[in-house]
C-alpha cells in the first residue's frame, strides 16, 4: 500500500499520458518505498517530494539521489528529509527554518504558529533537520544560559528559560530582527526594551501572568506583530506603532483592556484579543482577522469600512441582539460566532449577504436552522456545537452546493437523522460526536457520493452505522486536520 501513496499525489499529467506512464512509476515508486523500510514518515516526506516531480525522468533522478546515500541497503531517513528540504523555494527554506526557534514539544495554537511560520504537532526528526539548518545558515541562535551567551551573528534570538539574564546582556549593538521569549516562569523587567530591541520587526513574549508591559514598548516602530501572553494592560504608547500588522494578546485568567489609541494602528490587519473596553475598530481600515469581539462591543462598529474584514470571531451572543451588521463585510469569508451561556442564536438574515464565505462555525443554542437559500452557496465547511437542534438538521444542510466538512458536536436532540436521495454532493468529511439520543441514520446510496472521510463517537443509541461509513473511517487526530 506505501508505494502507492506516492501515485496520486504526483499524477498532474494528461490521463492518456498517466496511463502509459503508471507502469513504471509505479515500479519505482516500489523500489523507493522498499528502501524506506516501513517509516511511515520517510514514506510520506518522499511522496510530498515526488508530488512535485512530473514524469518519470524526474522521478529517476531522485530514486539515484537516494541509491547514492544507501547505507545497508537501506535509506537513512535524514537524508530524505534533507532531500526534501533542498527541494523548497528560498522562501519555504526560511519558513521551515522557524520551527527549531521553538523547544521540542513546546505548544501554542496553530493560528499563532501560522503566523510565525511553524506548525503544531512537528515530528522530532523535522525540528531536529530544522535546528541544524538554520544554524548552519545563523538564522537564529537559541540563548544558552549555562554559557550566558548568545550569537552577534544571528538576527533572531529564542530564548526558552532565564529570560532575566538574557535582558542583562548587552545587546545595544545587535540589530534584532526578531525576539522569542517562552519563558512563562519569569517575570521578565521590559524596562530595556527600547534600547535593546530597537530594530525587530517581531516580538512574542510568553512571561508571568500579570507583568506590565511599559511604556517603552511604543518606541519600538518597526513593529511587525507583538504577540504577548501574561500581560493584562497595554499601555497608551501602543498607539505609536503604526507598522504593527498584527496584534495578539492572550491572558488565561483576564480580559485584556485594550486603550483607545489601539484604533490609531492604521496598519493592524490581525487583532486576536479578549478584549474587555469597547474599541473604534472601525477605523482600523486593514484589518482582516478580527478576533474576539464582544457582542456588546459590535453594537457600537460601524462595518462599513472594514472592507478588508475576512475572519470575523464573535462571543457572548444573545437572542436579543441583531447581527444584521455582519452584512455589510462583504470580504468575510470566516465567520465564528459564540453565544452566551444558556442564549439562543438571533435570527439570521446576514448569512446571504456574505457571498465570500466558506466557513461557519456557531456554538450555542439553534432554534431553528435558515433555510438553505439563506446560506451563500460558498459555504464549504459549517461546524455546529452545542446547538440542540429538535429537528434534523441533514436535509437542510445536505442541499447545500458546495459543502464539503461537516462537523456536529452536540448538535442535534432528536432520534434520527436522514441523508436523501442527492444530498451532500460534495461532502468529504463528516464528524459526529454527543448526539446522545440518535438511534437511526438513513442513508441512501446517492448521498454523500464523495465521502472520504467519518468520524463518530459519544452516540451510545446509535444503533448501526451504515456501511459505507465504515469503509472510509479514519482516526480523529487526522479528521481534527480537515475541521481545524
């Protein structure tokens, strides 16, 4: 089965031209898997490599890379993991690069890592090729407190624990481009900043949930993104940061608050904040990931010149409340909304206006679903949590066009759910999870024709589950991957 993971995904050719090619791709598509001796992750980094390689002369150039670096008949998965490294654009290679800045099995949200080009959940072997790359090339230096020293080479500094001591470094002469601290057990003295990191487009720093973040940090104007976790206040002088992109501050225990100068950062296109004080966000014209507004504080936004809005993540929704202002964002493509404890959804007369968006994700109570004229037919992947649906809400979603993910997590009261005849004509995924009460699923053989992927659990009434289900099965930690 390994050998023929690599097919798909590097076929991109003509059928008739695949068709005569099949034979002896897949032949070497064989001799390759052989070598790779059943790891998984050396089977799958090749066929990433492959995907990009077009015909088979291509092909037999990287199967004698790889006869060139046998050792006992077999390949070292290093060096198909370095293989695939010395594939990449420049750019990717910096992208890659990132992920070593970080310390082994360290986790934050994936969003976040997007941001700072990493991805959660790396496999040691990558972090550890990451690690030895990029010093190599003195993209950054890792700050080691036992030697109390740290690279004038390196542009950008990680610094993992003793973030105290690094702050008594003199490093007014190092032109930083970017600063890393995830040191959560410090209480880290910033007072220095403003002569030490004059220069870094990029600051995130993980301190002690409570330090204050001075005023200092207004002078440091070439701010890209500054991404804080642990502090509660930001002081004024953030307003003076008028090349900061994106904005990102995360405190466990309070809502931040936000001053009213945060609206003169002309700049700002992400703004990722439990932020407690309303905001002017309407002036913030860049913005595209607003995230996570306050109901109340909506009240208040005048959308009309958020023409850059693309992600919009709402809380604490109650019934009373109109969202019809969401109309307006006509560039909004996701949409996250939250109710409060124990609030239903408002109506929901917005969702046809938003011709551009593809995700929805709602959590709370539904009364009822919109019709399926009331969603844009751009809609790929819809998420319902804690909805508590009455009726079943499948013929409703499955006449939609285009959708592809489906997730329902204690969304649904009732028995039974059908999936008739047509419906979900473009399902790929699909996940059911705590609907308590479901006894019956029907599902007729036209439905869901290109399903690929299912996942179940916490129906305990349930009493089959159709076949077809079965056959494309696949475990939650890769279904998670398809839902976010």
């Amino acid at each position: 089965m390994a050998a023929e993971l690599l097919l798909p995904r590097a076929m991109r050719m003509k059928l008739h031209d695949v068709r005569a090619m099949v034979p002896t791709m897949e032949r070497l598509a064989r001799d390759m898997v052989e070598k790779c001796r059943g790891l998984p992750l050396a089977v799958v980094v090749l066929s990433g490599l492959l995907s990009h390689k077009r015909g088979i002369e291509e092909w037999q150039k990287v199967k004698a890379h790889i006869w060139r670096h046998m050792k006992d008949d077999s390949i070292e998965i290093s060096y198909i993991l370095s293989l695939s490294y010395n594939d990449l654009s420049i750019v990717l290679k910096q992208c890659f690069l990132y992920f070593a800045i970080f310390p082994e099995d360290h986790v934050s949200d994936a969003e976040h890592l997007m941001w700072l080009w990493m991805a959660e959940g790396i496999h040691d072997l990558l972090r550890d090729l990451a690690e030895q790359k990029a010093s190599e090339l003195n993209f950054f230096d890792i700050y080691d407190p036992k030697g109390n020293s740290i690279s004038s080479l390196c542009l950008r500094h990680g610094i993992h624990d003793q973030a105290e001591r690094y702050l008594s470094l003199d490093l007014s002469n190092l032109k930083l481009r970017s600063v890393i601290f995830l040191d959560r057990k410090c209480k880290i003295d910033l007072i220095k900043f403003s002569n030490m990191f004059q220069h870094i487009y990029v600051l995130h720093l993980e301190t002690r949930s409570g330090t204050i973040l001075p005023d200092a940090i207004g002078s440091l104007y070439h701010l890209k993104l500054l991404s804080l976790r642990g502090i509660r206040h930001l002081p004024s002088s953030i307003g003076n940061l008028k090349n900061l992109q994106t904005l990102r501050v995360f405190d466990s225990d309070h809502l931040l608050r936000l001053p009213p100068e945060t609206a003169n950062l002309i700049n700002l296109r992400h703004l990722v904040a439990f932020y407690s004080n309303p905001l002017q966000v309407s002036k913030l014209t860049n913005l595209q990931v607003l995230k996570y507004a306050h109901c109340d504080q909506w009240k208040n936004v005048d959308p009309i010149n958020l023409v850059n809005l693309q992600e919009l993540v709402m809380h604490d929704i109650n019934q009373s409340y109109s969202l019809n202002k969401i109309s307006s964002l006509k560039n909004l493509s996701i949409l996250k909304l939250s109710c409060d404890d124990n609030e239903s959804f408002p109506d929901y007369e917005y969702l046809s206006s938003c011709q551009k968006l593809y995700k929805l994700w709602l959590r709370g109570t539904i009364e009822k679903l919109p019709l399926p004229s009331q969603f844009p037919n751009s809609i790929t992947m819809i998420a319902l949590r804690n909805s508590f649906l009455t009726e079943d809400p499948m013929p409703i979603l499955g006449m939609l066009p285009n959708l592809r993910n489906l997730d329902l997590v204690a969304a649904y009261e009732g028995t039974e759910i059908t999936c008739g005849d047509n419906s979900f004509c473009q399902l790929e995924f699909l996940r059911l999870y705590h609907l308590e009460d479901l006894e019956r699923w029907h599902l007729v053989s036209s439905a869901m024709p290109l399903i690929k992927g299912f996942g179940i659990s916490y129906c305990p009434k349930l009493k089959e589950i159709p076949k077809r289900m079965k056959d494309v099965a696949i475990p939650e930690r890769l279904l998670e991957t398809y839902f976010g």
